[in-house]
C-alpha cells in the first residue's frame, strides 16, 4: 500500500495507510497534548485536548480519531487551537478536586505535566504586575524570607520586607507600595531564591532550552550569564552562580536587556554605501575594496581611527595596529572617559 | 586614567571586587555604585553587612546613602577641595602612616606644603559639607584599616579630573592603603570593555600593554613582529582633538568602529557638524545612529553575543566570551573587518582566520597579557592582568611590593573647581546622571520594551525648593539651555536632588544633556567635563 503524505506545521511527513494525525505528528516529532489517549485502547475523543487546525475543514477535530489523508495540512499550535486547549483543560482541572501535595501521585501525574505544558501561568489571585519583569503572588509566598533577606544582605536595596498584616509577619513592600517606589533595582535576586510559585518572571526561562553561558556586553563589571537559546534566539538570561565576577548576580539590564537589541529587526545586516544621500546596499567584496582604496589616498596625518569599549580584546588590538601599520598614525582612540 | 599612572606607574584598579569585601572601611566618591556597576554595589553591600564602615560622597543622594555610615552631599565639581581637605585633616592630626610613606614613596614634603591651601574653612564653604563631617570622614578613613577608595566618573568627568584622581591617591598613599587586600584605588569603568580597549593600545600614545609610541625600543620591536617599517614615534590625537582636526579640515578621512560621538561627546550640535566634513567616513556598528547616519560606508559588525573573542573586566580580569548565536544577515566580526580592509590596502600581518589568532598575537607582543592565551581561557580560568606567563597565577593587587613606577608619588595640587560657574544669566548647576534601567546612548537597552517602561525619557530633576522658585509643578514641560544649546523635556520635582542643582541623562537622541555641555577638557586625560556646566531653566 502506498504511504501518505502530509504536512505537520509546515513540515513534510509520511505515515503508513490508516495513520491518525497524531501518529503523522509524533512520527514528525511534534507533540500534541493528550489525556484519553492511550496507544493499546481505541480513540475516545473525550478530553478534547489533542485537537489541531486542518486547512479546508472547519472546526477543530481531535487529532487522536482523524485519519491521515494524503496532502493534508495540519497546524497544532495556533492560538485558536491553544486557547481551545486552555479552556478544555480549565474545565477539567475545577472538576478535579483537592490538592496536589495531599495527592499520592504528586509530582508523577499527567495531569500536572500538562497542565504545566497548556495553561499559562495563573494570575488571578493576588499576583502583583506592577512592573514589566517579573510578578508577585503572595498567596503562594511561604514566608520563608529568603527574598527579603536576598533584598537586605546582597542588594541593600531593602524594597520587600516583613511588614506586619493582622498582627502577623508578612513579606511585601512597606505600605504595600508598588515595587517602582520601593527603590527595587529589579534585579531578580529574589526570584532566584524564591521557592514557590511566589515570585516567577513574566517571560518564564524556557525549559529544555539551549544553554550557553558568555559575558554581560553593559558594564565594566563582567558578569557571566548563562543564556537559553530557542531557535537561534535569546529567551532568557540569569547570572551564572559560578561566574567569578558576580558569583550568581546581576542586574536589570543583563538580565532582561541583551536578547530584544540582538535581535532586533533594526540591525545592520549588509553593507551600505551612501549614494545621493539614500543608504543602498553592496556586495561585502565591493565595499571592502572601495573603503580600502579610499584610505590609501590619504597620508598619516589625514587619518584617524575611533575604537569601541563595547568590542573585544582582539577587535580592539586589530583596529590599533592597522592604525599604526596600514595607516601609519597613531591617532587611534575610544571614548575611554564614559 | 592618567592620574593613576602618575601616582603608581597603572592606571588600572589596584585591587579587585572579591577584595572589596575584605575591606573595613569603603570611600565611595563619584560612584552611584548601585546604579551604574549593580552588581559592584553587591560588594559594596556585602562588606557593610560584615561590619565594613562606608563612606558616600555625591551631590545627589544616592540610594548607597541610605546604608552609609557618613554621607558627604557636597557641591557638583568640588570633591577635590573635599579630597585634599581630609589630607589636611590626616596630616595635621597625625593619623597619616608615616612608616609607610617613608618607604614606599616620595615627594611628601612638596605635597603636605600644597595641603596648607585647604583649610576647612574655605572647604566647608566651597563644598557645602560641615567641618565636622570631613574631619569625622578623615578620620574614619584614616583609623579603618584596610580602607578602600572606588570611584567612578563623577570624579574623572571634570576639567580637572585628573588631579581628582592624584588626589584619591594621595589620600591612599598618606594611610599606607595601596599594595594591601582590602584597600586600594578603584576606578571603576563604565562600558563593559574600557579596561580591555585601553589594554589594547586603543589610545593615541601607547601600544598594547601601555607600551609608549615614542620609545623607539618599543617601535622596533613592533616593527619587526608586524614586518613592516616606519612606525610613527609621535603621539597621536584624542577623540576630542581629532574631531577639532576634522572641523578644520586637517582630518579628512574617519574610521568610526563602534561609537556613536555624535550623542555621547559634549556639544553634540556642533559634533553632527563637524562629521559631515569629512571627505571619506567609513562606519562600522551594529546599528544606524546619529552618527553613522553622515557616513558614506556603512559596515555591519557582530554584536557581543556573536562573537567569540575576551573581555578584560574593570578588575582587570580576562574573560572568555563564547558565541550565544548566529550573527543576523551579513554582519560579520569587527577584527574580520578591519582586517580585510588592511589586507586589501596591501599591509601585511592580518592573516588571522580566528579570534584566537589575534589573541597569539597579543600574548606574544604585550607582557602583561603574555600568559592569558586562548588555551588557558578555554580551560575556565579567568586571570587579572599582569600575568607575564602561562603559569602565572595572575595579579589581583597591583603595587604589594614596589609601585609599577618604583616609589607612589605624592602630588602636589592647587585648588581648582568647575571651568565653568553659575552666573545670573546661567544660574543653575546642570550634572549628568545615568539610569539603572539605561546604558551610555542606549542603543542597545533602549531596544528592550521593559527597560525603557521603567526608563525611557529624559527628566529633568529638580528638588522642590528649586522647583517652587521656577514656578513648575512635576511634569511640567520646560526648557533648560546653556551657552551651546537647549533642551526640552518635562520636569520630576524630587527631594533627592540638592537646591539649584540640576540633573539630566544622556541616554536619549531627544533633549540629550550633550547638547547644554562643556567641552572644556581636563588637560591630562582629554576627559570633558560632563559633570557640572551653568543652565538656565525656563517653564515653557
Ligand atoms: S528585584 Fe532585587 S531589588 Fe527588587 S525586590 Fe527583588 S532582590 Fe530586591
Ligand atoms: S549584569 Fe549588570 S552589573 Fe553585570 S555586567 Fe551586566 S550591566 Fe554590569
């Protein structure tokens, strides 16, 4: 018999005759939510969360009973998809009593792994947004103090303390002021050392990321972070407890400000030569020849080169000996005073 | 840092941040510490919470204050009348180690006869600090041992920073504080490679290593590695020299790697200018900016998480970056760049088919960086330089036995405050500040949405006494000018700020505080003085 072929997510694939789309994506290697589903009993349809998006057919259908077709186009994480899942999921989890730590399978459960996977992180209750970095949701806090002592001892900033609610300690701001009037530097010290759900940041570090640790380009202090790469892209960064400038702390910027400004749509990616005042774009070999006879016009004391702080060692060292040998001046200099 | 290296031969940090905490007594002066080196003020912090006493000198009250043992609000641009004064104090009340002094350095006689110049009275006058806090200030320096100084660019940002910095070392030499864990003189530096790029020779007068251009031993012996001749032995122009050459049309052809002058040098106005002059303008950045914009190349350089290649930290440490991701489109590394450049103008020496390669090369031409090679820094390790071979352990304090240049050396300084004074047509004092949540002119963090949520606009800080004089209420819109230019943003009226002063960033293109200051440079360091010019400010 011949086999089928389909796309998952864009992605090419073939599956035997009789196939369901949930066999296509696990053999592509994508992964669809499932709670009903198991392989040795028939398809229920009954959770509803392994639904996906078929291209030319309304509706949502379960991938667990729609049969593989040939030319088939499959879409399994769209946010209409997503949303329907959130919901579905949402109804079963109110109907699923008591807590989890009572639970003999706690921590080995299915229904927690996907809940962690589908549902975002809940907000609802006390969870204070008063900044873009990371929230506070007190009915998780266990008073342990660990970011209050972190908020004292580390960073001196003091901006989360025990203050007494109803005669009893309580770890918050003073006069519950937001976070930006509290002198907070928004480092993330205390979402470090947070043990629950009490502390977590607004963009969570992806697990299963790629890890990759390198050095903070802001400030002369040279924190390491560890960065999580996801397709080639920066999500996250924490500081490295073992980096020997910050043993395990950073601050906002290397924190939260390196990936957006990598990544940035605005960066310059091919050489441009400025014709009548429009920048228009050249072949690297084009650009590099022109800028190089353009220097050799000049005599020494024509020239002058301005270095960066912001690059390394070796680009730094390149930059001053073809000042000095290809150049023949020593007018080479950075903005050393800022 | 051209104070440092007259005092002591370096001008690099003399200890390191892990020595911080070991310190029992921390003078902070022009140094918003928590805001600019966050993770520094960890130290800082730590050490306090073991018992160490700190000491803050600033014009603003600084968050770092707070947990201070004494906190010095003194003037914009005076600090080296309150410098010299707790000198005085050291001296004249015989706390100063006189053991030390005569050991290890020279020239005290001319120094303590400088000193008679700074009586308190005059002091607490110029500075607006009580006599009895400087000599509470002096005191506790001088009786805490070890004692620290860090300091940062409220010191080195003035017309005189340089005697700024003599005078730190003269306080440090005058309590046998330098060569010792726990004490020394701590520059710390702003961008996160001005350590590395000084290291470097990225300076007019010196090779790699500090090795000067006008020792003609020096100039063979990169003659003959680099295998070329005629190595110029005149020292070359600084930054605010070379783009008063380009104004004059002596300098006509630029090559800008990284900067962006046209935001971060004083009187920007006149910088944009100035820029357009030139004949050929080659930029290489990561980003358009308001300086490339008047460039006629334009090349398209890596970003640091791109790159593979070191970083020497502000306590001289050498770290390893490693390459996070793939670089965008075209960009390619700034060495790769300059390097083809030079090889197609037909010099020789730039074969390198790796950053490693280039680091060879500054292990085998520059003695401090001897031993960091590649291999080591792949291995983890992470020394501080000066590390003349592979088995060196690395140098965490400078000057234990002797000073790099033999003796310390005291220098005499006579007084002198800003170049320029409030007057009744420019009545207010303008001093820049940075914010946590920005960096330098932004081009980097002011891509990050929640960076520039908690900070993405000039204000223009007043106190409220200041404020009621003016009439403007917070928010208000207003326009502040010097003699150069002017500038509009809106007010935030806060108590943190001292009568008359005024406070501005130069972070953003709009209403940057480069366009109200002084060029007047300080004649050693060719640094400007961004710290204090005269403004006017009207309601508008
Ligand atoms: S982010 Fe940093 S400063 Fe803010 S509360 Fe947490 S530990 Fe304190
Ligand atoms: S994380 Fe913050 S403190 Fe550390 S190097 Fe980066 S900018 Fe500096």
């Amino acid at each position: 018999m011949k086999d089928i072929s389909l796309t998952i997510n864009g992605c090419d694939v073939k599956v035997r005759q009789g196939a369901t789309v949930l066999d296509a994506a696990k053999a592509a290697g994508v992964f669809i939510p499932t709670l009903c589903h198991h392989p040795d009993l028939k398809p229920a349809g009954q959770c509803r969360l392994c639904v996906v998006e078929i291209e030319g057919s309304r509706g949502l259908p379960e991938s667990c009973a729609t049969p593989a077709e040939d030319g088939m186009r499959v879409m399994t994480d769209t946010p209409r998809v997503k949303e329907f899942r959130q919901q579905a999921l949402g109804i079963i989890l109110d109907n699923h009593a008591g807590k989890c730590i009572e639970c003999p399978a706690n921590l080995d459960c299915e229904l927690q792994t996907l809940a962690a996977e589908i549902m975002p992180i809940e907000t609802k209750q006390l969870a204070e947004t008063d900044n873009p970095f990371f929230r506070r949701d007190y009915l998780r806090c266990v008073q342990c103090g660990r970011c209050v002592r972190m908020c004292h001892e580390i960073r001196g900033a003091g901006a989360v303390i025990f203050r007494e609610v109803d005669g009893e300690p309580r770890v918050g701001t003073a006069f519950n002021l937001p976070l930006p009037e509290t002198g907070c530097q928004f480092c993330g010290a205390c979402v470090d050392v947070c043990p629950t759900g009490a502390l977590t940041f607004i963009q969570p570090i992806p697990k299963g990321a790629q890890e990759i640790a390198s050095i903070c380009p802001y400030c002369g202090v040279g924190c390491r972070l560890i960065f999580s790469v996801v397709d080639g892209r920066i999500k996250a960064a924490r500081p490295d407890p073992a980096g020997p400038a910050n043993l395990g702390q950073a601050c906002v910027k290397g924190r939260f400000g390196i990936g957006e400004y990598t990544h940035s749509p605005d960066r310059l990616v091919a050489p441009l030569i400025a014709k009548d005042g429009v920048f228009t774009p050249i072949s690297w070999d084009e650009a590099l020849n022109r800028v190089a006879e353009g220097f050799r016009k000049y005599q020494p004391d024509e020239v002058a080169v301005i270095a960066s702080a912001k690059m390394t060692n070796e680009d730094n060292f390149v930059a001053q000996k073809f000042a000095r040998a290809a150049l023949k001046t020593n007018s080479i200099d950075h903005c050393a005073r800022l | 840092m051209a104070g440092l290296a007259k005092t002591f031969g370096s001008g690099a940090m003399t200890n390191t941040l892990e020595d911080i905490a070991e310190s029992k007594c921390i003078f902070a002066i022009g140094t918003n510490t928590t805001q600019t080196h966050p993770v520094t003020g960890t130290r800082i912090r730590r050490a306090v919470m073991n018992g160490a006493r700190l000491i803050v000198a600033n014009p603003l009250e600084i968050p770092m204050a707070k947990y201070a043992s004494l906190f010095l609000q003194l003037r914009p641009g005076t600090d080296l009348a309150l410098i010299m004064s707790m000198a005085r104090v050291i001296v004249d009340e015989g706390l100063a180690d006189m053991t030390y002094v005569k050991a290890r350095c020279e020239n005290f006689a001319a120094f303590a006869e400088s000193l008679k110049a700074y009586d308190l009275d005059f002091v607490s006058e110029t500075t607006g600090v009580s006599q009895e806090k400087i000599r509470d200030a002096a005191r506790m320096y001088a009786e805490t041992d070890p004692a620290a100084i860090i300091y940062s660019m409220g010191i080195t940002q003035h017309s005189h920073g340089t005697d700024n910095v003599l005078a730190l070392g003269n306080l440090a030499l005058l309590t046998g504080n330098v060569g010792i864990r726990g004490g020394g003189v701590n520059p710390l530096r702003g961008q996160n490679n001005v350590q590395g790029a000084c290291d470097m020779g990225a300076l007019p007068n010196v090779y790699s290593g500090y090795q000067p251009v006008t020792d003609q031993q020096v100039k063979e012996k990169f003659e003959q590695v680099w295998g070329v001749s005629g190595l110029s032995t005149e020292v070359g122009l600084t930054l605010p020299q070379m783009l008063q050459k380009i104004d004059a049309g002596k300098i006509k052809a630029l090559y800008l790697i990284g900067e962006n002058p046209a935001l971060s040098e004083p009187n920007i106005k006149h910088v944009t200018e100035t820029l357009k002059k030139l004949e050929l303008f080659v930029a290489q950045d990561i980003f358009q900016n308001e300086s490339t914009v008047s460039a006629h190349f334009i090349l398209p350089a890596q970003a640091a998480m791109e790159k593979e290649g070191t970083f020497t930290s502000t306590e001289r440490r050498v770290q390893l970056l490693n390459r996070v991701v793939e670089p965008p489109g075209e960009a390619r590394p700034d060495w790769w760049i300059t390097a083809e450049i030079a090889k197609r103008m037909g010099a020789k020496g730039f074969n390198y088919s790796a950053s490693a390669d280039v680091l060879k090369e500054i292990n085998a031409v520059t003695p401090s960086y001897a031993g960091i090679t590649p291999k080591r820094l792949k291995s983890g390790d992470a020394p501080h330089w000066p590390c003349p071979s592979e088995d060196h352990p690395g140098t965490p304090i400078l000057h234990t036995r002797t000073f790099t240049r033999g003796k310390g050396f005291f220098a005499p300084i006579s007084y002198k405050g800003p170049a320029e004074l409030p007057d009744e047509a420019f009545p207010f004092v303008l001093t820049t500040d940075r914010s946590l949540f920005q960096f330098h002119t932004a081009t980097m963090s002011g891509r990050s949405a929640a960076l520039n949520e908690m900070w993405g606009r000039q204000r223009v800080r007043i106190s409220p006494a200041t404020a009621k004089e003016l009439g403007v209420a917070d928010g208000d819109m207003v326009k502040v000018s010097s003699r150069r230019g002017e500038a509009q943003a809106r007010a935030m009226v806060t108590p943190k700020v001292v009568d008359k002063i005024v406070v501005m960033d130069f972070h953003f293109a709009e209403a940057n505080a480069n366009l109200l200051t002084n060029p007047a440079c300080d004649p050693m360091s060719g640094i400007p003085e961004f710290k204090v010019c005269a403004v006017r400010v009207q309601k508008v």
